[in-house]
C-alpha cells in the first residue's frame, strides 16, 4: 500500500471508533475519521465470531487487496478502521469491494 501505514495502536483504533463516524453494511463496518495527515491509515479487525484463522486470514487478505486497488480512489488524510462481521466468512470477493466501496463513498472517504 503505497500511501497507507497501518493502524497497530490500541488507542488509534478506539480514537477512531469513538470521534469518527460509521457506516454499516451487512458484511462490514466502515470507521472513518478526518486527519491533518497526507497519508491515510488503515486498520483492519476480524474477530473469532467470523470463523477459524483460515476463514479470519481470507477475508483479511481480501479486505486488505480490496483497500489496496482501490487506494488511488480515496483522499487523503483519513484513518479507517473497517470491521468485518460474521456474514463476511460467506461472503464473496466482489461483494466486499462493493460494500467497502459504497461505505467509503457514505464516509466521505472516495474521491
């Protein structure tokens, strides 16, 4: 990701959770918060209740490669924290990237 640093503190994530603003969709939920940074940080989290770590590592792979393609079509100065919920294990590819999409495009995050 050539514009993305990843979320990793426990108290970025909850910064993120509690002053920014969500979006919700049936396989995820999308936490935007507006920064004065160039850059954007991404934070991913995928609990037990979505699966086994095989199940958890693949919608985290594909949540990952969605946000990296896509990248280019987000501004800037934004930390997300997207959170996948249990109908994610099922869910295919493309219909993460919509969901993420049309979540990204409510936040105010897409270009």
């Amino acid at each position: 990701m050539r514009f993305t640093s990843s979320l990793k503190q426990n108290r970025d994530f909850h910064r993120v959770y509690r002053k920014g603003t969500s979006a919700v969709r049936p396989c995820l939920v999308v936490y935007a918060r507006r920064t004065n940074g160039r850059t954007n940080r991404l934070g991913l989290t995928v609990t037990a209740k979505v699966g086994k770590a095989h199940t958890r590592n693949l919608v985290r792979r594909r949540l990952r490669e969605i946000y990296r393609l896509h990248e280019d079509g987000l501004r800037p100065g934004f930390d997300m924290v997207v959170v996948a919920r249990t109908r994610a294990a099922a869910a295919d590819y493309w219909r993460l990237e919509r969901e993420f999409l049309s979540a990204s495009q409510e936040l105010g995050a897409a270009r």
